[in-house]
C-alpha cells in the first residue's frame, strides 16, 4: 500500500473512532478543516500514523507547517518519508 492510500485509509479510521463524519470523498483538494476530523481526530491520527510510520514529520520541523488541504498533508508525509 503507497503512503497516500495509507494516510486516507488511517484518516477513515480515526475518524470512526473519534465519531466525526467525513466528507467524501477524500480527493488532495479536500480541506483539512472542512474534512469533519475535528482537533482531537486530527491528533490521534498523527499520533497514529507516528506508531504506525515511525515518524512524525511535524514535530522534526524546524518552521511549523500547517497543511491545509490533504494533498499538502500527505506531501509532508511523503517529504519526510524521503
């Protein structure tokens, strides 16, 4: 499975845990604050992706990035995955 498709599917299933309705579909263009994960789901899925990857590009950065469509969120992923 590449990254992105791993990232949308991680995205899903936090979003079921933490009960928030995504808007579908997922496509790079979707904004990350329009996408119905809320803060908390937003955390939990960095925090997953970090057990699940190894990594989190956020906390390595030395700017502060804040993506703001998905597209731009799995591109970090991506950056930081070399």
């Amino acid at each position: 499975m590449d990254l992105k498709t791993h990232i949308q599917k991680t995205l899903r299933e936090v979003a079921e845990l933490a009960n928030c309705q995504i808007s579908e579909p997922l496509t790079d263009d979707t904004v990350l604050l329009e996408s119905g994960l809320d803060s908390l789901g937003f955390a939990m899925l960095v925090a997953q992706l970090e057990e699940e990857l190894g990594m989190d590009p956020f906390s390595e950065m030395q700017i502060a990035v804040y993506p703001r469509t998905l597209g731009e969120f799995i591109h970090i992923y991506q950056q930081a995955a070399g």
